[in-house]
C-alpha cells in the first residue's frame, strides 16, 4: 500500500466545515485574489496581526495573492471554535472599506456554512472516496511533471486556468496540487471522487497510481476515523496549550502569543569544514544522505534551558495552526515529555496519557493500525532524553518509542528527540540511534536573538530594554547565561523590579528563587526553608538509579507543598497511566530540583558532616558530570563547601582533573562558583595543571571557568604554579568573554617553550594574547593557523619583535593581507632565531613589493613557507630577489601557486640562492619551458639536494630539460609524481639521473606508465645511490614488475619500493620470485594492489630471504579465509619490525594463523589489523598475543570487537612488557563494557597511549578506565 493510501489519502468529508470555521482554504484563496494588494496589510492589522507578522509573510510568498492567503489562513487556525468566522472577517474588511467583498461574502457563503460546527461523529462517518488535502498533495508528488497538463485537460481545464495554475505556483508539485483542490471543489456531494479521479488517471496512462488509489478496506475507514479524531483533539491541544509563553515562570497571567514573543534559537549540524547554520527548523526536517533520502531521525542537543522544548512547543503549535509548510506532510504530530516515560513505554499508551483529553472516544488499536501503515505522515517529537526514567537501557525491554527510535518498527516515522549533551553519546549508541541521522546542536540564542528576544519582553519599556542589554554585554558571564532562553526569561524578571543581576549562576537562581517568594508575598526566611525541605525530596529522586523527576503529592510535607506550589517552584499537574488519572508533582525545570537539592546539600554540610559526606562521595562515584548542575550549585558562595568538594574529586578523580577532562572542567565550575578569595589546595592545582594544556572546543561557560581558575593562580602565585606548563593548545575556542584573564594567566607561564592556537583569535582577541607573550624567555613556537586575522596584523604585530626566543612562526589560514605581512615582516627582522616562518594560505597575490623587501632582513631564516598564498610571476620575483642576501635559507617551498610561463623572469634569480637545499614548486601550472629556466638555475646551487614538481603538466616536456637534470649533482631527492609523464618522459628522465652520484629517492607515483616499463626499466639499475622508488599508482601490470624487480636486483642501497595501488591481482606468480633478491630491501609497500591467496603465497616466500626487511605493508587486499596458505611463511621473517594488515577482510581464524606465525618473529614491534571485522573471535586467536614479546603497537582500531573480544585481548597484553601502544578506537561495541576488560591493562606497565576514540564508551566506562589505568601520562578517550 501507497504511502499515502488507505488514510493517508483520505480525510473526513466535511473538510470545509472542521473545527475551525466555515472558511475552507478554496473560499479563502477566492477571498484573496478579490483583495486589493494596497489594502491587505492594514485587513491584517485588523485581523490581530503584528507589524513583524505582516511583514513575514512577503517574504515567504513572492505573489500577493498567495501573501494575502497565507494571511487569511493562519487567521483562520487561530480562530477559537466559537467564532463566526465569516462574520469576524467581513466586520474587518467593512472596517478597511472593503464593504462589497463583505456583502459578497456574506450572500455567496453556502447555508451550510453558517450552521454550528459538525460534531466528530458525522465528521468520522465520511466514505473512501473523499478526498482532502493532504490526499491530494500526496497524489501531486507522484503525477509526471511532463504529463499533468494532459490530465488538467482530462478532468475539465481549459489552457487558460492550466496557465493560471502555473502563473500562481511556482513549483510543479503546487501547480498540480492547486489543479486537483480545485477540481475536487467543483465536483457535487454525490460524486466518489477517489474513483473519478482513478478514472482519469487511467485515461492518461497513470495505470500504476490509480492502482494504489483506488486500494481501500474497511478497516483503513477505521484506522483513518481514529486518525481524524486524534487530529483534531491534538491541535486543539496545541492551539490552547502552546498558544502562550508564559513570559514570568512565576506569575501565571503574564503570557503572550507564541507566535509574537517566540525568538528563534541557533540551530547548527555537521562538524568543523561541514559545520552550517540552519536557518530554521522547517530545514531540518528537509536534511538528505548522500544518497537523496530524507532522513528521518534527528537529535537536538543544548545545555538545560537553550530552548528545546520551547522549540518543540512551538512545532507542534505552528503544525496545529497550519502555518508552517513543511509540517502540512504530517497528520499526526505527537509532542511526548521523556520525564513521563520509561523505556517499556508505547507510543500510543503514551499520546493517550499525556495529549488526549480522558473522554476522547477513540478506538487505540485503530490509531496504531493508523501509524503503522502511514508511518510517512507522522511526526513524533520526544523532548528530554535525558530525563527518561530509564537509565539503564534494555533492548529487550523496548517499548514502541524506542522501537521507533532505532527503527526496529515504523520506519517511515520522523522523529526528533532532544537530550542534554551529557546524554548524547548514550542516545546516540548502536540500541538506540544510528547513522543516517541529523545531529543538530540547540545553541540557544546569538547576540541578534538577545537584543531581539530583550525588546519583546520589554516592548511598552524600551529604555528598560537598553539598559538590561548593555548590563549583559558587560559582563561575560551573563553574555554567556543570556544565551540561555530560560535563564534569560529569568533575566528579564529579575530586572523588571530594581534593574539588577547577580554575578555567578547560583547567585542567579538564589535571587530567582527570593524574587519567587516576594511576589507570592512568601518571606525570605520561609522561602529559603521551603526551598531546602523540597531539595531533599529532590535529592532522593536525582539519586535515585532512574532519576526521578516526577513526584507525588505525598512525597512532601502538606504546608511546604502548598507554599512551593503557590510560588510557582514546583507544579502539579495531571497525568494518565494507563487511563488511571494521577496527580504528578514536578519542579518547574530540572535546573530548578538540581537548585534545591544543591541547597539541602549546603545545609547538611553544617548540620551533619558524616551525611553530606556520604551522599557527595555517592555522587562522585557514581559520575559526577551526570550531577554538574547540583554541584555547581552547592559551591555557589560557599568556600569551605567547595574545598571539601574539591577534595573528594581529588581523592576519587584525581587523573580526571586535566582541563580537556569534563570532570576538571566540572571541577573549575564549581570553583567559580564559589568565587573564593584563596586558591584550593596544592594538590588540587597540580592536579589541574599539567605540562601541556589542551583547550579544545570549549563552551563559552567552560572557558570562563577555566580562565578564572588561570587567573587567580597568577594572581596569587604568579609563576609559582604556571611555570609548569609546557606547551599550550587553545583550538576552536570563542573566548572574547575570557580573553583578558587568559592573557593575564598566559603571561606567567614563564616555561612555555609552545603555543598552538587554531580557530580561536579574532581581531578582539589576538592583541591582547600577542601581548602577554611578548616576555616568555623560552617560547620557540608559536603556531597561529585558522584565525581570521584580516587587516588587524597593525594593532598586534609589534608585539612580535619581543618574543626574542622565538624559532618558528606559523600564520598558516590566517586571512591575512599584504598590508598585514608588511607589519608582520618588519617585526620579525629584530627576533634573532628566528628559523622557520609560515604564512601558507593567506591571499598575498601582487602584493610582495611591499612586503618582500623586508624578507631579506631575516638573517636567521632558514625555511619560508608560502605554500597557497595566490603569488603571480612579480611576487617570484620580489621573494627570490630578497632571499638571495640570506645565508641560511635552506627551504623554499611554494607550491599552489599558479607560477605557469613566468620562471623566465624569477628563475634566473634562484640561482643566487646558495644555501638553498630544498624546493618546493608542486603544483605551480609549470610547464616544459619553466622546467627548463628553473632546472637551469638549480645547477649552480652547491647543497642543492630535494626538487619537488609534482602536479605538473608536464607531458611530452622532458626532452626539453631532462637533460639538465644530470648537471644537479648534489641532487638526492627528485619528486615527479602526477605530472602526466609518459613512456619517453620516463626515459629521458631516468636516463638523465643515472648521472647523479647522490639521487637516493625517486618518486613518480601517480603517471600512467602502464605496460611501458621495459623502455625505462633498463636504465633503474644504473640508478646506483638510489634507496627508495616510489611507484604508487602506476597503472603498473605484472610483466612491468618483472622488468622494475629484476632491474633494481643490481643497486646495492635499494631499501624501499613502494607500489601500491597498482592492480597486481594473480601476478605475483612472474614478479615474486625476484624480490628475493633485492637484498638490501627493508620495506615493502603492496597495499590497494588486488593481490589474491596466490599472490600471498609467492611474496612471503620470496621476502623470506631477504636480510634487512624490517617493514611489510599489505593492507586494503582481499585475502580474507586464506591466511592458512601464507601465514606460516610469515614466521621465517625473522628481520621483520612492521606489519601492516589493515583492511584485509580478515576472519578470526585467519588472525589465529597470522599471530601463530609472528610470535616467531624476534623484532616485530608494530602489528596493525585495524578495519578488519573480528567481532566475536577473539577467544580463538587473542591468546598468542601474549606471546609477541616484542610488540610496542597494536592497532585493533574498527574490528567490531565487543567487550567479550577485549577480555580475550586484555588478558594477553598484560603479558608483553613492551606494548606502548595500543589504539581500539571505532569498536562501538565496547560501550558499557569496559568493567570486564579494563582491569589487566593496569598490569601493562609500559603503556602510554592507549586510544579508545569513537567507543561510545559511557560516563561509567571512563570511570573504570581511569580508575585501573591511573598510572598513565595520557588516556584519549
């Protein structure tokens, strides 16, 4: 059955006279077009519409006749049932003038239309062969867009209303949606129009679509009747319910329309290069795959309070109101609170107890018939993931949300579920969510949506909304918080009364909570009383194993209920379980259960020491990020509280305390908190403070934390502490709110000797940072790539020529101009070891005459790198004639600049460049006469010794300037790869490096030399010095190994050939057998070369007999069940250090003959199998790791292993006492598992750097790891 049939297509008869009003959507189109385009803003004005509204809808519609109507339409969905709509609006168009249109519309509007709405029962009796709107824009979707026209003319439309349809649609899908709305509107009440319309499909040929239309059951009339109801008891849920924001979270009469108050939030999906803004939600609901599919699922992420469920609130209302497009698809739109649920919780269960009124007479099993056959047409929003009742999750146990949710039923379902982004990896787990989905993070409101949101609340006071606005821009921590709609609804409230605001965020929520009692005429001392006794019952449920959010009346005292629920701190409510009414108690956000709780937690502190300790150190254990708010609350103003917190992270966290740790930063929170006077205790700070700081991706909040921690150790022991630090790596940071105390911090790292910072500077921030280095005596490197520094370098370039120590400056991607570079260059001539200057990337085209003079004071320079930066022909020639004066220039690397046909007038200038030893010119557009000019000049260069030129044309140019090649005598490097040579470039090219005493590595992967090696092959053994060929790519077949093999059997330093990628699949037979005597060979690339079972045999027997071979790289080959035939000549590789299996579809029993053979192995310190699937066999094959003595590395990275595999692996590492390595990042089957396997890593006493990236290991996995793996330097989880 059709996605749209047997309901989807249907709706009940009586469309016209729905619940909202006589007014269909064929009258109000007529009504528009009758409507002056001078007249129709100030009839909307009548109509209740705001400016903003007004000017809204030009923008959605671009003809005025579909602005007018799309007017009058959400007019119409706002309308409450009571009201005559025909009546309210000819009263508006009377009071524009519009008299006639009024009169007209009062005597063509049919009798029917003015009767009292139809009750449900008559609107569910309706027959099959109606069809509504949502019917007829499915039926649109699947007409031939070449072919509808024939249709028109089939059902009675003329060329001239074909014309009009087109004229006033500018989609196809519209123009034929348009077509058939008004064909169905001209047919009498007696006509079946599901068979007349079949009947004319069938007349054009569309035999396939009148087929699936005119499919229809009993039992589809059942299932759609049910559907009917369920949609309108929906939306006019949503209408009544979402209709308001309620703009005082404690004063219940002040509310405003959500269509007038709701600001929108910063919606932004993908990561890094493919990170976007969306620019509404509707696009989110329009998001593809690769493959063109829409994809169903998606998960919003944001802190507590950025406004996801006011976002989902407002979904479900614009769907019920019909305002937005792309919501018009849905029929069903369920908006459910995961507070309320578990995970054995059933979609339908679930609408029946939290969206339908108790006496809502409809069948269950008919509505669930509904969605299962028109999964397409239903939408389901689940708002708080986080706040499931469920913790720990059982696939088994799923109901049909969760079902739902990981697509084991009702795939066709658009779902989007919004969790805290503590929960996310748990969302986002194999039982849960998988790929496709849309990951979009809820980011809460920008600087606009501020200002804009501000000036609502305040619209009748906009002096008050000014100075509110200029209060948060002071301060960064409420220029963090008012990103937060919630806490900037608080904002606002709080600053109705005396125009204040607190500085920390509990200080926040304690003047909420006092402004609470005060307008409930609730004094101080009771409130605060009040507030302590609810966190108690808070408390338990935050404890409690399912976290419970939902509370009894019974669970409180009677007066401390009453006084709560009279404040507005905790509401009440009334929920079904399972049609059994139950009164539900709840705080009115979970920030709020955190607050109090954070308080009662205080208090015990006082009271009972032994109480407060136990319940801090269950917390603690159980995985303190899980608990952030509650505790950052209970520092909130109290020092000595917030030691003894930081003590018991100490005791229980102590390896987590690093700043690019959630725990460290949960630590730093509660810290600023607290806003202490003094520092914590030394432990503590050393803890914290390690010799490399890594800032990665911060949140604005994270950062202001992290820097005030910074700064009051500066503060109050200047260096004492921050000369420990090393090195320090700030990356895609937005940190203009925390610069100032990080530079300040910076400024005492009096050890650093590196500085990494990506992303993060702007032109706001990057003086201020330049400048608290200026006097750091070890600072050597300074890396500043991907800051977009454009036109700024005048305000902080001078700060450069203090940091005297410096050696390597890095401006790679930094937007800078050659008004920039001039500031830069005349700074960098008083640094006095400066050696390495990169400026890759930067658009600097026809701009080196101002900059390039100044190159040539930069005595100590050794490389300079301008890799990108749009340089022309006169740029060369400025550079290189400024460089000739420096005597220590040893790289000159300049690729990607388009240099084609200019080396005439530069080239001649390298030659001057005496110290030079190292060119780069790959793709530059050079072409055969610039190979000459450039190969010409190099001669003269005494040390020359590396030439890159790949990725140059250069086909059918060598006979030109390979001849000169031979004249470039200390010439040991020469890179030709991807240049188009062909068969007689090669010969000229080889034939003129046999020449060369020095030439060690030759590379020319990626030419197509298929089939032509035994032209130039004979001159490779002349190639005496040579040590590594590279021939990747090559289009190389097995006679042309044979000529390359045998040849390179006579250079007595060959040590590395190098040719994957060249498709040798059944070859081997002719080639291998000469390897054998390549006997100074110690790597051997075959990786991506098709090689079979056979192939294998041949290679391994071969390479046994060679003396030196300490690397075997064979990755990405199909030899998946035939390790049996070549694993056992592995183990007479006894040289062999590296072995390199990655992506050989490998089975379990083929790792059981492959680790048999290499514990033989005497220097095997590298084995890597990653990409292979080895899930579930490792009981078979992981005991002979034990017996790889030797082994420093071990890469298991995407193996599918589970925690069971790991257990088998564990066990055997602990054996080897050399492992440093070990890298199972990508099995996501080790979520949850860790407790099994983590415990005998602790006796693998050399390892360093285990990786377990993309584990989707949970908050108690890393516990444990941390836990059994303290004594590490690093653990990339």
């Amino acid at each position: 059955m059709a996605d749209w049939d047997g309901g989807e297509s249907q709706r009940r008869l009586g469309r016209h006279h729905e619940a909202t009003g006589p007014l269909d959507d064929d009258s109000l189109y007529s009504i528009s077009t009758q409507i002056h385009a001078g007249e129709w803003r100030g009839l909307a004005t009548r109509l209740g519409f705001s400016a903003a509204e007004v000017s809204h809808f030009p923008s959605d519609h671009s003809f005025t006749a579909e602005q007018i109507n799309q007017m009058l339409v959400t007019w119409r969905n706002r309308q409450p049932v009571h009201v005559n709509q025909t009546e309210a609006l000819c009263k508006a168009l009377k009071e524009v003038g519009n008299a006639q249109l009024a009169d007209n519309l009062t005597e063509n509007q049919p009798s029917a239309c003015k009767q009292p709405t139809t009750q449900r029962a008559v609107l569910c009796s309706q027959t099959p062969g109606e069809l509504d709107d949502s019917s007829l824009y499915d039926i649109a979707e699947q007409i031939d867009a070449n072919e509808w026209t024939r249709l028109a003319a089939k059902l009675g439309f003329n060329q001239a209303r074909v014309s009009h349809f087109k004229d006033n649609h500018s989609s196809v899908v519209d123009q034929i949606n348009g077509m058939l709305v008004a064909w169905r509107k001209k047919q009498p009440g007696d006509v079946n129009q599901r068979e007349a319309l079949c009947k004319a499909l069938r007349e054009v040929g569309d035999i396939n679509l009148a087929d699936k239309l005119s499919e229809y059951s009993a039992s589809d009339v059942q299932s759609l009747n049910a559907a009917n109801i369920c949609e309108d008891e929906l939306k006019s849920h949503y209408k009544e319910t979402g209709s308001f924001l309620q703009m005082n979270p404690w004063c219940e009469d002040l509310k405003k329309p959500i269509a007038e108050m709701c600001t929108k939030v910063q919606l932004i999906t993908g990561e890094g290069k493919t990170e976007y803004t969306l620019v509404s939600y509707e696009e989110m609901l329009l998001l593809k795959t690769k493959e063109g599919k829409l994809i169903p699922i998606a998960v919003l992420s944001g802190l507590a309070g950025r406004g996801k469920t006011t976002l989902f609130d407002k979904i479900a209302y614009d769907w019920a109101a019909g305002s937005c497009k792309v919501l018009q698809k849905y029929k069903l739109v369920f908006l459910l609170k995961m507070c309320n649920l578990k995970q054995e919780s059933n979609l339908v269960g679930s609408v029946f107890d939290q969206l339908l009124a108790e006496d809502t007479n409809l069948d269950l099993n008919a509505l669930e018939s509904y969605i299962k056959m028109n999964s397409g047409k239903v939408l389901i929003l689940l708002d708080g993931f986080d706040e499931l009742r469920t913790t720990s999750l059982n696939k088994s146990s799923f109901g049909s949300i969760l079902k739902i949710l990981n697509r084991r039923m009702c795939r066709g379902c658009t779902v989007l579920v919004s969790t805290r982004p503590s929960h996310l990896v748990r969302l986002t787990t194999k039982a849960l969510i998988q790929q496709p989905f849309t990951h979009v993070r809820v980011m809460g409101f920008s600087k606009e949506d501020i200002t804009e949101y501000v000036n609502k609340f305040y619209c009748d006071e906009p002096t008050k909304a000014k100075e509110l606005l200029t209060r948060i821009r002071s301060s960064n921590l409420f220029s963090v918080l008012a990103e937060s709609p919630m806490l900037l609804l608080m904002m606002c409230s709080l600053w109705s009364k005396d125009s204040k605001l607190p500085e920390t965020m509990s200080s926040f929520y304690h003047n909420a909570v006092d402004e609470i009692g005060k307008r409930k005429d609730v004094s101080e001392q009771e409130i605060n009383s009040v507030v302590i006794e609810l966190g108690k019952v808070g408390l338990q449920g935050l404890l409690f194993p399912d976290q419970v959010l939902s509370f009894k009346d019974s669970d409180f005292e009677p007066g401390e209920l009453n006084l709560a629920l009279k404040a507005g701190i905790l509401t009440t409510q009334r929920v079904f379980k399972g049609r059994v009414p139950h009164g539900s108690v709840q705080f009115i956000h979970k920030t709020f259960q955190e607050f109090c709780s954070a308080l009662y937690l205080q208090n015990l502190f006082e009271v009972n020491r032994q109480e407060f300790q136990k319940i801090l150190n269950e917390i603690v254990s159980k995985s303190p990020v899980d608990f952030e708010y509650l505790l950052r609350f209970c520092c909130g103003g109290n020092e000595t509280c917030t030691f003894e917190i930081l003590n018991v992270f100490l005791a229980k966290c102590k390896n987590r305390l690093s700043v690019r740790d959630r725990v460290g930063q949960l630590a730093l929170h509660c810290y600023f908190e607290s806003q202490c006077k003094c520092l914590p205790s030394k432990k503590f700070i050393q803890a914290v403070l390690r010799d490399n700081i890594n800032l990665h991706g911060l949140l604005d909040d994270t950062l202001l934390s992290v820097t005030y921690f910074l700064r009051r150790v500066a503060e109050d022991s200047g260096s004492a502490y921050l000369d420990k630090i090393k090195k320090l790596n700030i990356s895609h940071c937005e940190w203009i709110r925390s610069v100032t105390d990080l530079a300040f911090a910076v400024s005492a790292m009096k050890s650093l000797n590196k500085a990494q910072i990506i992303g993060s500077l702007t032109s706001e921030t990057i003086a201020p940072v330049m400048k608290s280095l200026r006097n750091l005596a070890k600072l050597v490197s300074l890396n500043l790539f991907y800051n977009y520094l454009d036109s700024t370098a005048a305000s902080w370039g001078m700060h450069l020529k203090e940091i005297k120590p410096l050696q390597w400056l890095n401006l790679s991607h930094c937007s800078l101009n050659g008004e920039d570079m001039v500031h830069v260059a005349e700074s960098l001539k008083d640094l006095p070891n400066l050696a390495r200057l990169d400026v890759p990337n930067n658009n600097l085209g026809g701009t080196a005459a101002s900059w390039g003079i100044h190159l040539k004071e930069l005595k100590p320079l050794q490389e300079l790198i301008l890799r990108n930066c749009s340089l022309n022909g006169q740029d060369m020639v400025h550079v290189v004639e400024s460089l000739k004066g420096l005597h220590n220039l040893a790289t000159l690397d300049i690729p990607g600049n388009n240099l084609g046909g200019t080396a005439a007038s530069w080239g001649i200038h390298v030659k001057e460049l005496k110290p030079l030893q190292r060119l780069d010119l790959r793709n530059c557009s050079l072409n055969g006469q610039d190979m000459v000019h450039v190969v010409e000049s190099l001669k003269d260069l005494p040390n020359f010794a590396e030439l890159d030129v790949s990725d140059n044309n250069l086909d059918g140019t060598t006979a030109s300037w390979g001849m000169h090649l031979k004249e470039l005598k200390p010439l040991q490097e020469v890179d030709l790869s991807h240049c188009s040579l062909n068969e007689q470039d090669m010969v000229h090219v080889v034939g003129a490096l046999k020449d060369l005493p020095n030439l060690a590595r030759l590379d020319v992967s990626g030419n197509n030399l298929g089939g032509t090696a035994a032209s130039w092959g004979m001159h490779l053994k002349d190639l005496k010095p040579l040590q590594k060929m590279d021939l990747r790519g090559c289009s190389l077949n097995g006679q042309d190994m044979v000529h390359v093999v045998e040849l390179l059997k006579d250079l007595p330093n060959f040590a590395r050939l190098d040719v994957s990628d060249n498709n040798l699949g059944g070859s081997a037979a002719s080639w291998g057998m000469h390897l054998k005597e390549l006997k100074p060979l110690q790597r051997m690339d075959l990786s991506h070369c098709s090689l079979n079972e056979q192939d294998m045999v041949h290679v391994a027997e071969s390479l046994k007999d060679l003396p030196n071979l300490a690397r075997l790289d064979v990755p990405y080959n199909n030899l998946g069940g035939t390790a049996a035939s070549w694993g056992m000549n592995l183990k007479d590789l006894k040289p062999l250090q590296r072995m390199d299996l990655r992506g050989c579809s490998l089975n379990g029993q083929d790792m059981v003959h492959v680790a048999e053979a290499l514990r033989d192995l005497p220097n095997l310190v590298s084995l890597d199998v990653h990409s292979n699937n080895l899930g579930g066999t490792a009981a078979s094959w992981g005991m002979y790791l034990k017996e790889l003595k030797p082994l420093q590395e071990l890469d298991l990275r995407s193996c599918s292993l589970n925690g069971q595999d790991m257990v088998h692996v564990t066990k055997s590492l602990k054996e080897l006492p050399n492992l440093v390595s070990l890298d199972v990042s990508g099995n996501a089957d080790l979520a949850g598992t860790a407790t099994s396997w983590c415990l005998p890593l602790k006796h693998a006493k050399a390892l360093r750097d285990p990786e377990l990236y993309s584990c989707e290991l949970t908050e108690e996995d890393k516990k444990r790891l941390h836990d059994a793996l303290g004594n590490l330097d690093k653990l990339l989880l």
